[in-house]
C-alpha cells in the first residue's frame, strides 16, 4: 500500500467524519428542543431532516471530488 492509498483512505474517512458529527450534532439539538417544546415537534422535524440531507450531500460529493483527483486515469 503506497503513501497515495493512504492519503485517499484518511480523506475520505475526514469527509465522512465531518458529515457524520454533523448529523449527530443536529440529531441532538433536535432531541433538546423536542424535548423543550414537544408543540414545535413537526418544525423541528422538518429542519431536522433538510439538515441531514445536507449534510449526507456534502458527504457525497466530498468523496466524489477525492475520487475524482486520485483516480488513475
């Protein structure tokens, strides 16, 4: 395994770690604030979910854009 293996593997490890705290981060607040003001539940949930799609799509196209400048062409 050459050193360029182990570049791609630990950024691609980063720019799933980054999303992945992110989404636990949102998961948490969101569980607070039900937990505050279970009226809001239906707002809440639907910020909730926007946010996570965000950040799985930043998630993605991190890994694309790696893909992309380390493949062998």
């Amino acid at each position: 395994m050459g050193i360029s293996e182990i570049i791609v593997i630990l950024l691609m490890f980063l720019s799933t770690a980054g999303p992945a705290a992110v989404i636990a981060y949102v998961g948490s607040a969101a569980l607070k604030a039900v937990s505050r003001n279970p009226s809001a539940s239906p707002k809440i949930f639907i910020v909730m979910i926007l946010s996570f799609i965000f950040a799985g799509s930043i998630a993605v196209v991190a890994m694309l854009i790696i893909y992309n400048l380390f493949s062998k062409g």
